[in-house]
C-alpha cells in the first residue's frame, strides 16, 4: 500500500473545507477569522481578543457585533513591526506627543 501525500503547509476551515492560505503564500489579499489566524499563530483566540481590546495587535476589521477580520497585510506588517534581532532589541522608539513630566 502506498500513502497519499498531504500538503502539510496548508490548514482548512472545517466550515466550508475551504483551504486556508499561509501567511506566506502568494495570495492577494484574504481576510482571516479569529479562529484562522489563531491557529496560524499559534495563539489562543483570547489572546487576539485581548488585544483588540487593548489595542495591541494587528489591525482587524469589525464586521459587527461579534464578526471580525484580519487582513493578510495587515498581520504581515505588524509581525514585521515586532521582528527584534535579539532579546536586548527594544525596537523602533515611539514618540508620544505627551511631553514627558517634571
């Protein structure tokens, strides 16, 4: 007997048994569930929510009440943003437009 090869790079939604792109497939552009991109990133899907809630994640879009969506660009950029060279690399500094206290 021989075995079938699977595409291991390539996950599914279970929903629609529509393939998922990888990050760094060559896809325009798709728009990822909450579930999707947790499962890409290997995050917990509350951990996407709160950062939503505090502001510190990738950019998302709201769709309503309880329907949101990640742009592939917009996850590239931000995990672009957040590549550090070594553990002491804080980063690009940012500005505050707060002048610092006395």
């Amino acid at each position: 007997m021989t075995k079938t090869a699977h595409n291991t790079n390539r996950s599914f939604n279970k929903r629609t048994s529509k393939a998922i792109p990888d990050l760094e497939s060559g896809v325009e552009e798709y728009y990822y569930t909450t579930k999707e991109l947790s499962g890409l990133l290997n995050l917990a899907p509350s951990t996407l929510a709160g950062y939503r809630r505090s502001g510190v994640g990738p950019k998302y879009i709201s769709l309503g009440y309880r329907t949101c969506r990640y742009a592939r660009t917009e996850v590239l950029a931000y995990m672009a943003e957040r590549a550090r060279m070594s553990t002491s690399d804080q980063g690009p500094l940012k500005t505050s437009s707060q002048p610092l206290p006395l």
